[in-house]
C-alpha cells in the first residue's frame, strides 16, 4: 500500500467518529446535556420552572433561563427537552405520538 492510501483509508475510518464529535452542539456550553421525552404537565413562567411526565410515569422537573423556548407550548403537549444536568432547560422541541402498529392476533 502507498503512504497516500494508508492516509485515505486512515481518514475514512475516522470520519464517523469526527463527524459524531462535531454534531454535538451543546457541548459547545461544556455542560453534560440529556433528552426527555414527554408530556407537558406544568408550565410557571413566574417561577420559571416546569414539570414533563415520561412516558415512563417519572415526573421531571426543570428550571428554565430562556422562557421563549416555551412560546406557543400549552401544557398536555408531547414535547422533547434537552436538559442540563443541572435541570436547566436547553431547547425544547414539539414531538408527535408515534404510530405503533396493530398488534397481531
């Protein structure tokens, strides 16, 4: 093998770990972030603060500095928030029931 294909086959080979490395925006903070999936349960913007139950049942609370990440939602909404891990809210993203298929009998 020549040195060029070594350096193209070593490239292509890291591509998806780099590709993966840069598609983490939050990360940009320096914050560990995670997604919760759910239904909006409460919203106080006085408190700037809320609650989303998981499809799980759980009850996650979160604290919000950026409340127009929450313009336009109404509670009972299924909605998906990126949360630090110091509860903060990130970003919020409206998200729909998934279609499951009938099951067979």
């Amino acid at each position: 093998m020549t040195v060029k294909n070594v350096v193209l086959l070593a490239m292509l080979l890291s591509a998806p770990f780099l590709a993966t490395a840069m598609a983490t925006s939050p990360e940009q903070t320096g914050q560990d972030t995670h997604v919760v999936i759910g239904t909006l349960e409460e919203l106080d913007m006085s408190k700037m603060s809320g609650k989303l139950k998981t499809d799980l049942g759980q009850t996650v609370v979160f604290t919000m500095e950026r409340p127009e990440l929450f313009k336009g939602l109404s509670v009972g909404e299924r909605i998906a928030i990126r949360l630090s891990d110091q509860g903060q809210a990130i970003r919020v993203m409206e998200t729909t029931v998934p279609e499951l298929p009938n099951p067979e009998k």
